[in-house]
C-alpha cells in the first residue's frame, strides 16, 4: 500500500504517503477495520482524548484527529515511522492537539501517568501474535494501563489482533464487552 486515506472530519480525503515495503513491511490496518474502530467508537470525538500506544503509520491516530478528539497521543517504538508521522504532522498543518512519542509501549504509559494523563479510547495494535501459546502482549499492557489508571472513567480500550488468536475476556480491571471479525483481523473493545 502506498498510501492511506483518511475518511473523516478535518482532514478528510488527506493521504498518508505510508509504504510498507519502506517500514519493515509493518502491518497496517485496512480501510475497512479502521473505519468499523469508529464506527464502534462513534463518528465524532469532540471532547474525547485518544491514545494510538502502537502507531505504525499513525493513520488510526490522525484519523481521531480529524474527527475531533483532543488530546491524541501517537506512540510509535521504531523511529523510522516516528520520524514518518512526525512528518506527516508537519504537513498536515499546525496539529496543536497532536503529541507523538518515540518509546517502548510500556514506558509511554508511564510517561503519561507522571504527566496525569488519561484517555477516553486507547487502542491497541502491537504487532500480532499469530499463535495462542506466542507472549501476549495484550494482557501485560492493559495491566500497565488499568495500573496507571490511564483509562478516563467510561473509556474503552479498543485492541486489533489476528482473527485466529483470542485474548481472553477479563485483562486486568477490563471486560470484553464486544468482538468485531474482518477476515484477518478481529477488534475487541474493553470497559
């Protein structure tokens, strides 16, 4: 894929010149999972703050963006895509609502608890495991999360994984509280 269209709000119709084959092959989301996430969500997010912990190409982050959430963190571990995004912002326009960080998923949400952040939507796309008995990266995260006390009261934290491997139903303080399959990959939405 050579670029990534985002679907709505401000920067509808704006491409994220994001290629896979430059970036490690990295998976990204579909245009079809991504636009059933705020679907599930909601269309708009005026007054909703929204956390991308594994941004990849930062297209589910600035997607938020467009549709007004505020703040929007993108966090993205490998720094060619941080600088990517990074660009990206840039180019888009001053984004005064947008952060970006440049750390190991566990140590950003530690950073963000020193800052007394919390957030209405984190959503989750570690790269996937493709095998039940593989590490879950799902489950030490969220405990991190649910620790930190980094979801706001009535927030959801929305996790996209391979459709063949099950996180299980109870992670830390959250609950499963909806499954969505797309072929590949499966969302789950906790509270």
């Amino acid at each position: 894929m050579e670029g990534i269209r985002i679907i709505a709000g401000s920067l509808r119709g704006r491409v994220i010149p994001f290629s896979n084959r430059r970036y490690a092959d990295a998976d990204i989301t579909p245009q079809k999972v991504k636009g059933a996430i705020f679907s599930m969500i909601g269309e708009w997010l005026r007054g909703k703050s929204f956390l991308d912990l594994y941004a990849g190409s930062g297209q589910v982050g600035l997607e938020a963006l467009s549709r007004g959430a505020e703040p929007v963190v993108l966090n993205e571990m490998d720094t060619a895509r941080f600088k990517f995004i990074s660009t990206c912002i840039e180019r888009f326009g001053p984004l005064p609502s947008a952060t970006i960080l440049n750390l190991p998923a566990a140590r950003a949400l530690e950073l963000l608890h020193e800052k007394g952040s919390s957030f209405d939507y984190i959503f989750l796309d570690p790269p996937y495991r493709k095998s039940q008995d593989a590490d879950d990266p799902y489950r030490a995260i969220m405990e991190k999360a649910g620790a930190l006390d980094l979801l706001a009261p009535g927030g959801e934290i929305i996790v996209q994984h391979y459709s063949e491997i099950t996180p299980d139903e109870i992670i830390g303080r959250y609950s499963a509280r909806s499954v969505k399959r797309y072929g590949k990959t499966t969302l789950t939405v906790y509270s």
